[in-house]
C-alpha cells in the first residue's frame, strides 16, 4: 500500500520517554477490554466463535452485548477465544483470586441461557 510505513520506522525517532509512554498507554489499553473487541484483537468473527461454542451467531450477539452473564457463559467465550478465565477481588490492601468457580466450567451450564 503506497503511504504507509511499518509501525518501527515511525517510530525510529522517539525518545525513550515518549517510547515508554506509548509502551505504558498500550499495555493499559489491552489489559481492559469489551468482550467483541477481545473477540475480534483474536481474528475471528462471531460467527466464528458461535461455530466454536456450539451456538448460534446471534447467541454469540447477545453475550457481547450483556452487561451481566452466568460465569460458566463467560468462560466458555474466553476459552472459545484461547483465553483462561480468572476471577479477582481487588481490595486497597491488594488482589485475592477466587477460586471456587472452577466446578462451574464442570457443570455444563449452557451458554446464554440466562435472559
């Protein structure tokens, strides 16, 4: 494509402190994200990930649109994208991990089942 240029070579003449600045904004922007923009950083459509859930594309729709969903749910979708889900209580003092949702990715509860 005439007019562009790799990212490095753009780059080339940065300080350390404008390279460390962009470094910090784009290890923050990719610590936090909604679920379709997860979905889509992993190169796959929804259609894509329903294939891989077993589900239809408009489940898939919906799951990304939900501002609550069934963890069980919510794991399937990060392992369907090549993800691990891990739950964390955040606390002044620091994080505590919870462990006693593993049993549930046992149980088999269907995806997008809750309305």
């Amino acid at each position: 494509m005439a007019g562009h240029k790799p990212w490095s070579e753009l780059t080339k003449d940065f300080s350390p402190e404008r390279r460390r600045r962009i470094d910090e904004m784009t290890r923050k922007a990719l610590a936090e994200m909604p679920l379709h923009e997860l979905r889509q950083a992993r190169a796959m459509t929804q259609k894509d990930l329903a294939e891989k859930l077993n589900v239809n594309q408009p489940a898939v729709s919906k799951m990304e649109q939900r501002t609550d969903a069934y963890i069980s749910s919510l794991r399937s979708y990060i392992e369907a994208v090549g993800g691990k889900l891990r739950i964390t209580a955040e606390f002044p003092e620091g994080e505590i991990g919870i462990t006693n949702f593993a049993q549930l990715a046992d149980e088999g509860e269907d995806f997008g089942a809750r309305e």
